[in-house]
C-alpha cells in the first residue's frame, strides 16, 4: 500500500530533498502550504510528517520554533503520523569531540538551548518522532547552506572563505543523503522507539581537506582567506542575522564530529554518498579547471 508524507516546510532545502527521496521511493508526497494550509486537516490520513520548516537567518527563534513544535505536535496526535525532525549539533555545546546519542545536551547558546528544549518537547508528547541528527547540511542546489553561501561564495575568484582555523574538524552532511535516510527510518518505523534519536555521521572534514579536494577536482590555485568576523560584530547591534551568526562561531573553532554507530546498527545497507562526489556537487559547473592545484592560506 502506498504510503503518504506530509513535507512541512516544501520549498527549503530540507522540504525540498525530502520530498524527492520520498517520491523516488514510491511514496505519495503532500506539501504544506502555511499559508493557506491548516496543519491538522493537511496531516490527515499521512503516515510521517517532515519538519523542514524553521525560521530563515535565526529569525526569532525563541517564539517560532516553540509555535513550529507545538503545531507539528498537535498535527501527528491528531493523525497518528510519525514525525521526522532534522535535528543539529547545537545541543551539545563547544566540548570538542565525537558526538553521540549519549553525549549529554549541554548547550552554550541561546539557540542551542532553543533546540534543546525543542527535542525535550518532541522526547516528552509520545508522539512517534525520528530525531535524525546531522552536521551543517552541503545542498547541491546551494540554497542557502553555509557551505555555499560563505565558505564558497569567493570560489571563483580562487578563495575558500574559513569561518575559524582552517584545521579544525567540522560535520557536514550531503543534504540528498540525509533525505535518503529519513526515507529508510520511516519505512521501518514500527521498530524504532517512540522517541528515536539518530545521529548521521557524514563528513568530519576542515577547510584545509575541502580546500585541498576542490583545488584538485578544479585543477586550480585556491586560497584560504579568514570570514571578517570583527565586521559582524560591529553591525550586531542593528542586525539580527550578524548577532545570531555570531553567538555560533565556536562550531568552526571547536573540532567535532557525529558517531555513526548507531545510525550503522539501524540502517547497515546505507551507502553513503563519498566526499569527492558531493565536493563535486558543489562546485557550479561555470567553474571549470584552470592550470595549477596548489593550496595556500591568504
């Protein structure tokens, strides 16, 4: 029997990947419209829900994510859906490491805390939630991931932009690979846990390694130059996005990574996408090769 997704949050990034992992699986895809949609009638007779929706550039989080939460809560009660979250590392804090489902939540910021309490809410509504956990997300469509619109936004120019020191692990996750994921927890569902939290290990990778693979895939000279943090700070006062860029500096400072012993005991058959292909995945086929693959730091 085909089996019905709601995608909340369509036309982002998450929505957007998600609604064609679910469709590649056979799956029939509603998308929520919130502007003309009411949550519950749109939930109706869908077996998952995917919360893709989350406020553009930190925009007041501390109201919206709890109303987001609340709404989906409300939604999957009442239609019996499983829900599946995207969660992010923020929960655990700048203690350097590998970070696992055991890890404890102990967040150093604002949003951190936001997102904490958000998963504290899910965990305690016994509502069926998949929790699937992943570092910054690398979308080949480039809308919007930080890889993208900042650390390769001067890569024409033969600039990678590091937003900390440029040795320094950071997890990343293939957007496309995420999706095939939630795809693969839905559909066994019915032996997970009530509340499934599952972390995704992807890439932990620095600039330094992203620098090197792109210079050699593009056959250029690329640079490493350092993001102008002390400019965010100056403009914080009057806008939002350089304050709530800024409270997240320390994920490019402190090495981390995501275990993936659990996500492997739960899905072994999961063929992750390798990095040389999603690095090749982001670079905007304008780009071309030119003579030379040195790397350098600015």
């Amino acid at each position: 029997m085909t089996q019905t997704v709601l995608i909340l949050g369509a036309s982002g990034k998450i929505g957007t990947h998600a609604a064609r992992a679910f469709a590649a699986a056979g799956w029939q895809v509603r998308k929520f419209n919130r502007k003309t949609d009411d949550m519950i009638d749109a939930a109706r007779g869908c077996d998952v829900i995917v919360n893709g929706m989350n406020p553009p550039n930190y925009h007041d989080w501390a109201r919206i994510i709890p109303r987001i939460t609340a709404e989906v809560i409300a939604a999957a009660r009442a239609s019996g859906a499983t829900v599946i979250v995207p969660g992010n590392v923020y929960v655990y804090g700048d203690h350097p490491g590998t970070w696992s489902e055991a890890t404890p939540h102990r967040p150093n910021t604002r949003k951190g805390r936001i997102r904490a309490a958000m998963e504290r809410a899910y965990a305690e509504s016994g509502v069926p939630t998949i929790l699937l956990r992943g570092g910054d997300f690398i979308d080949p469509d480039r809308n919007g991931d930080v890889l993208s619109t900042v650390n390769l936004r001067a890569l024409g120019r033969g600039k990678v932009t590091a937003l900390g020191p440029t040795g320094a692990r950071h997890a990343y996750v293939w957007l496309p690979d995420w999706a095939r994921a939630a795809v693969m927890l839905a559909e066994r569902r019915d032996r997970l846990a009530t509340y499934e939290e599952v972390n995704m290990p992807g890439y932990a990778v620095s600039i330094d390694e992203i620098t090197a693979e792109l210079a050699r895939q593009t056959g250029r000279t690329l640079r490493i130059g350092q993001f102008p943090w002390w400019v965010m700070r100056l403009a914080a006062p009057a806008w939002e996005l350089a304050r709530e860029l800024g409270e997240m500096r320390y994920l490019w400072t402190v090495p981390h990574s995501l275990s993936g012993e659990k996500f492997t005991r739960l899905l072994p058959e999961f063929e992750p996408t390798p990095f040389a292909e999603a690095m090749r995945g982001v670079v905007p086929p304008a780009q071309g090769r030119a003579p030379g693959r040195a790397t350098q730091p600015a």
